[in-house]
C-alpha cells in the first residue's frame, strides 16, 4: 500500500513540476519578448540621435562609411541585450520537469514486494 501511495504522489508531483516548468517557459519568452522590443526601441533611437547629430554638425556620408558607424552604434547597444537573450535561453533549456521512472522504482523495490 505504501508503494502505491509513493507511485500515485511521485504522479502527482511530477504533474505540478510539468505545470511549474510550463508557467516559467512563458514567463521567460514573455521577458524575452519584452527584451527585444526594448532592444529594437533603442537602437532606433540610438541611430536617429546619431544622424541627428551628424546632420547638425553638417557632416554628410560621403567621407565616412556610414553604414559602419550605424552598425557600430547598433551592436554597442545590443550587446546587453545578447547577453541577457543567452541567460534566457540557458533558463529556457533548464525549465523543465524530470518524469517519475516507475517501473525502475518497482524494480528496485521487487525482492521487498515477493518475499
């Protein structure tokens, strides 16, 4: 009788690990999400305040390779945004639930059981 209530809770525990694990996946592509809305917002803003102020100071593109300068500015600003993206991945692959092996458990217990 023992072994059945441990089968039956190790289920049961095992159900509210599969839920947990799913709560903390959404809430880490939620953040996820969030994080790269907030990198894209930055970086636009980063870029325009860049050509603004070249504008200002009457700069034009052609002595300089503009598009560097722009992908410069770009991945300074989403560096920490990588960073943070590589955490969250890390946290994704390790939000999970571990399946009750039962049949291994019986198994272990079976010269209890018979004799």
């Amino acid at each position: 009788m023992g072994q059945l209530v441990s089968d039956i809770t190790d289920i049961l525990d095992y159900q509210d690990a599969k839920k947990t694990a799913k709560s903390q996946r959404k809430e880490i592509l939620a953040q996820m999400a969030a994080d790269e809305a907030e990198k894209t917002n930055l970086i636009k803003k980063t870029l325009a305040t860049q050509r603004a102020k070249y504008g200002a100071s009457g700069m034009s593109g052609r002595g300089m390779t503009e598009g560097a300068v722009l992908q410069r500015l770009k991945s300074e600003t989403a560096a920490p945004y990588e960073e943070k993206r590589r955490a969250n991945l890390k946290k994704l692959k390790s939000a999970t639930a571990s399946k009750p092996n039962l049949v291994k458990t019986l198994l272990s217990r079976l010269d209890s059981l018979v004799g």
